[in-house]
C-alpha cells in the first residue's frame, strides 16, 4: 500500500518497481494500435492505476497489469493474431512497447486456439 495516497500498488513485471501514468498511456496505445485491425475490438485506457478495457457490448473491466490487460483483451479471441510490429518503438527490444508486444504475444501462443 502507498504511504502516500493509500492505494494498494499491485507490482507488475512489465512496467518495473515505478508506475507512470506516461507508462499506462504508452501501454494502452501499444494494445490499440495492435488490436485496431480486430472486428469488435475492445478499446483500452489509461488510468492512474491501471487500464480499463471498454468491449463493444458496453462491458467494461479495470485491469491492474500488463498481463492482466492481455488476458482481458484476448479473452473470446482464439486465433486472431497480433501484428508483428508496434512501429517504430519495436526497433528497442528493451522499450516498454516491445516489452509489451512480447508478453501479449506470449499469452497469446498460450491460449488453446492462440496464434502469433
């Protein structure tokens, strides 16, 4: 729990032991911008202490993680791929943005059905 502000901080491998609101913005549009070729996409947000996953139906789920925020985005999606490229930022194989891609396309070959 933050001394500061009372939340509860929820550690996540991906983002590391500081967590950005700069940090959740890069995330969300990394995710966008794979999943915007999807029918019926949900669309993610930042928020200060996580992401919200908004789906077509009008469901919406608060995520705290990185690989939270795959799971719900992926949920429902066997054998829709993810794009092989986040742009430029994939070029750094340490940038959050691969880092990202890496973890998603990872769950994504772990899911029955899942493809690359």
């Amino acid at each position: 729990m933050c001394g500061a502000c009372g939340q509860t901080v929820v550690a996540d491998p991906v983002l590391g032991p500081v967590r950005t609101m700069r940090q959740h913005l890069i995330v969300a549009q990394t995710v966008n911008d794979l999943c915007r070729s999807w029918p019926g996409a949900p669309k993610v947000a930042a928020t200060g202490g996580g992401w919200l996953v908004s789906r077509p139906t009008g469901a919406i789920e608060a995520v705290s993680t990185v690989e939270a925020l795959w799971t719900a985005v992926l949920s429902g999606r066997a054998g829709v791929p993810l794009a092989a490229a986040v742009g430029p930022a994939a070029a750094d194989e340490d940038s959050l943005a691969s880092r990202v891609l890496a973890l998603g396309r990872r769950l994504s070959r772990e899911r029955p059905g899942g493809a690359v």
